[in-house]
C-alpha cells in the first residue's frame, strides 16, 4: 500500500513549523526526496498488514434511557470465554471503562473525536478478566478524553450519582463508579490520571484502588501522559477490589510503564489479618484546603482514629510536599497530555509496547474535524499545553519531572514511620451538575476543584485506596489509604480492616426509585 504524499505546499507548512525558509524550488525538490524516504513507509504498511488483527464479531447494544437511568452506560454486552483459565471471577458482571479497548465494541472515550473506533484487539486487562471467568457486562461511559473529575463533559451526557441523580458521580471513570454503587455490576475497570477511579469511589460510596504504577499493564488503553496513566479495580468491596486486583496485575510484556518483571501475587490474602501494631499517619496537609468542607474533614479525621479501636497506631504526620505535589502533576498532566493525548494522537512516540496505529490513524482526523466539541477542559490543556511545549519550550515540563523524585521522597520519608498514610479523597461531597450553558469559568472549576488530594499520587506512582467513610446529608465520604510502592497488598488490608470496623459499607438502597422519580 502506498502512503499519502506530501505536496511541495505541505512540505512548505512543515518548514514553517521547524521555522526554515525554502524557496518554491527547494520545496519541489525536498518533496521528491521526501517521496523517496517514504518508500519504507509503503513497505512497514506493506508487512503490518500481514499481522494486523481483525475485530472479532461481538453482539453489543445502546440500552435505552429506561435501561440507562443515570447515563452510566456506553454499550451493554454479554462476553464470556470459552477457554477462561480459572474461575476467580465466574459469575461476576464487569464494566469496563470506554477508554479501554473491547475488541469488537464501538469506543468513543467520551469525546466525539474517537466516535465510531472499533477496537480489533482487547485490551490485557479485558483478556485478564475473560480468562478468570468474567463477564464484561458492557463499556461504562466516561468523560470526554478522561479529562475531568466531574461528570457531566462526556458528549454522551451527563452521568448521575446513584445516592442523588441530580448530582456529579464523579470523573473520569463515571459511569464505572455509578454502576458498581447501583449494583448493575460486581466490578469495574477503571483509569487514573489525576484520581479519576478515587474520584467516583468517594462520591458514589464505593471502592476504588490505584495500583502503584506500573503495577497493572495499561495495555489497550487510551492514553493521557505515560507516566501517570494508570488503570485498576472499582467495587463495593475492598475483598472484591483486591480479588480483582489479583488478576489483573503483573507484566504483559507490552506495557513501557511496567518494570521488566512484577511478582504474582494474591491481594486476598493476608486480608483478614488486621492492623495490630500497624502504624497510620494522618496526613494534614490533606485537610484544610479552601474547597473543603469541614464536614468532610471531619468524618476522615474520625474515621481514621478508629483504627486504635483495631489495636493500630494513628498519629499525625505532616508532607509539605503534598501542597507542593499538586502543582508537579499540574505541570506534567498539561504539558504531556497536549504533546502525547493531543499531538500524538493518543500514544505519542518514543517509547517501546504495543500501540494501536489504527486507532491513532481514527483520533488523529477526528480531533481536528470535532475538535470544537471537545469539553472545555481538554480545550484548556491544549491551549495551556500548547504553550508550555512551544512558547516555553517543554523547559517547565523537564523541571517537573525533575522535581518528581523530590515529592516522591517527601512521601516515602512519611511511610518509613508509618505503614500508610490517610487523607479525605475528595475535599467535598458531590455537588449538583451544572445546567448547561454555565460560563467557562465555572465549568472547570465544577471539572477540575476536586483534584487535590489524589493527583498527587498519580505522579509519585504510590498506591491509594479509596474506601468509604461514611455520609453527610446523605451523601458518601472518601477516606484515602496511600502506602509504599508495590505494598498494595497493606494498603488493602488497612482498608479491608475499616471495613470490617465499620460493619461494611452502606450503599444507596433507595436508589432505584430515586433514579425512577428523578
């Protein structure tokens, strides 16, 4: 197959860009020797032919409004394996989040630039779930791109909160989290970048892990920035977040973020040993921002004292750095998600792994012919990112990520005196969706204003659970468990242990008829 070929007119654009002069002459010329370079462009099309996949033929379906209450579906499916490897997850019904790869089923990623994709491999984590006996119960809706905390930027609509549907479910990994507290599944994929499983656990009072980096192959996913995309468990239980950890975890061989070689391990066990002689560190600069309820900061605070009661330790520790974390992540989730998300249609270059070349072929037309219904959100990272990778010179990007082994540090200092630290997931319970038209100003604050706490562990890679800690008016509190690298394992045992304290965790039993009423 032959590949476009530039004009001397294109090859003229790209001189601008690099900020060459050609004259016409050099133009025409460059553009035959360009036609020449591109020959091994035809012969890799050529050979990637022989190996590309076909999508296999999987039934799928839009359930209607009445089926889809809360907007928390994308598509519903019944896939199962004939030749699961194990029956850990027989009989459980899984969501998958619509930023990671069914393959078969349409993807949209909540944004109108990736409409329309149909995957033809699955992702690992789907290939995990199907070989321990799962269901995927169908792709669950998320926000347009990933790119917001709250839920109502996916251009499907809205997603509403099961305890009250006039409210945000939280985002990225909406519909996950609503669906998993609903009860229309056991479990849920979910992706985090800047809290976006945390983030719906907590306002929809639910479970939500975020592995350490690294630790689950994000293979199949869309990516936002390589080095804080993570993906990993939501369910109404941590038992059933760390059962599903258990199988999703570990090298795929295809995954850059991943070290060489994870170790197989079972998060269920050891859970039910408790947490005598644990020592849990209050961390204060968690509380008290200026978007925090007091109500809030008070529940976690009680919350955590309640592990003495389990013959554990709690004290309070202070991070500076945790304020300072915050800006870190900032920095690199702009400027890398407008260089990798945007400019590198999803996947980027220069690393290693498995890409998906169709889909960055699909994203990369749609983006620029929709790209004026992307969520104000991503419209703010493009046009921030933008300027921090030209104007600025990706000089800011590099000193933060140059300050990452600083904030990472700041952390591992706190967990050598402690074996986790706790903190509220979210400053505030969630807040009614906005109405449309809301002015830009108050639609990323709405988006954005309850990121502080959690995308700080995004970029220092820690483990952080999110367990529910109880309610106000109603509405769910999040507790945040953070631990060592790869000492998920304590992470989930604390948080099973809490449970346990608090005779498990309440769930929005009336919300059926809400939902109908609503």
């Amino acid at each position: 197959m032959t590949v476009s070929r530039p004009s001397p007119a294109a090859i003229g654009s790209a001189a601008e860009h690099y900020g060459m002069t050609l004259s016409t002459a050099d133009r025409e010329e460059f553009a035959g020797l360009v036609d020449g370079a591109l020959g091994s462009y035809d012969v890799v099309d050529d050979l990637y032919a022989d190996i590309a996949p076909t999508a296999p033929d999987r039934e799928h379906r839009t359930p209607s409004a009445t089926e889809n209450p809360l907007g928390a579906w994308y598509v519903t499916t019944s896939i199962t394996s004939a030749e699961a490897a194990d029956d850990r997850l027989a009989g459980r019904r899984v969501a998958i989040k619509d930023n990671v790869a069914v393959a078969g089923v349409p993807m949209m990623n909540g944004s109108r630039t990736l409409e329309g994709f149909v995957p033809t491999r699955d992702a690992t984590v789907v290939t995990r779930l199907l070989a321990a006996g799962a269901e995927i119960a169908g792709k669950s809706v998320c926000e347009d791109l990933c790119f917001s905390g709250s839920s109502f930027t996916s251009a499907s609509g809205p997603v509403r909160n099961p305890w009250d549907p006039s409210r945000e479910a939280g985002g990225s990994s909406s519909g996950s989290g609503a669906l998993v507290a609903l009860g229309e599944v056991d479990m849920a994929i979910g992706g985090d970048q800047g809290g976006s499983i945390r983030i719906p656990a907590s306002f929809c009072g639910v479970v939500g892990h975020k592995p350490t980096f690294g630790l689950v192959p994000y293979t199949g996913a869309f990516p936002i920035e390589r080095t804080i995309d993570h993906v990993g468990p939501i369910a109404r239980t941590v038992a059933d977040a760390a059962l599903m950890l258990s199988v999703i975890a570990g090298t795929d061989g295809n995954d850059p973020r991943q070290p060489d070689e994870t170790p197989a391990v079972d998060y269920t066990h050891g859970l039910d040993n408790g947490v005598t002689g644990l020592r849990i560190g209050i961390v204060t600069e968690g509380f008290g921002h200026e978007s925090s309820q007091p109500e809030v900061d008070s529940a976690v605070r009680a919350a955590a004292l309640r592990f003495t009661e389990a013959g554990a330790e709690v004290g309070e520790v202070s991070i500076p750095w945790h304020r300072h974390a915050f800006h870190v992540w900032n920095v690199i989730a702009t400027d890398g998600a407008a260089y990798q998300m945007l400019d590198g249609n999803g996947y980027g270059l220069n690393a290693g792994g498995l890409y998906d070349p169709e889909q960055m072929a699909y994203f990369s037309e749609r983006r620029r012919t929709h790209a004026d219904e992307l969520s104000e959100t991503v419209k703010l990272v493009a046009l921030c990112g933008h300027h921090g990778t030209t104007t600025l010179g990706s000089a800011a990007y590099g000193k933060a990520r140059n300050l990452v082994p600083t904030a990472r540090a700041a952390y591992d200092t706190a967990l050598e005196s402690y074996d986790v630290l706790v903190m509220p997931t979210l400053p505030y319970t969630a807040s009614e969706l906005p109405e449309p038209g809301i002015d830009r100003a108050t639609y990323l604050t709405k988006a954005l204003g309850m990121v502080v706490n959690a995308a700080p562990l995004d970029v220092t890679g820690h483990p952080a659970l999110s367990v529910p800690a109880g309610l106000i008016d109603g509405l769910p509190v999040g507790m945040m468990i953070v631990g060592k690298h790869f000492d998920d394992a304590t992470v989930l045992r604390v948080g099973h242990a809490f449970e346990q304290l608090v005779g498990g965790f309440p769930t929005p039993d009336a919300a059926r008829d809400r939902v109908a009423l609503a």
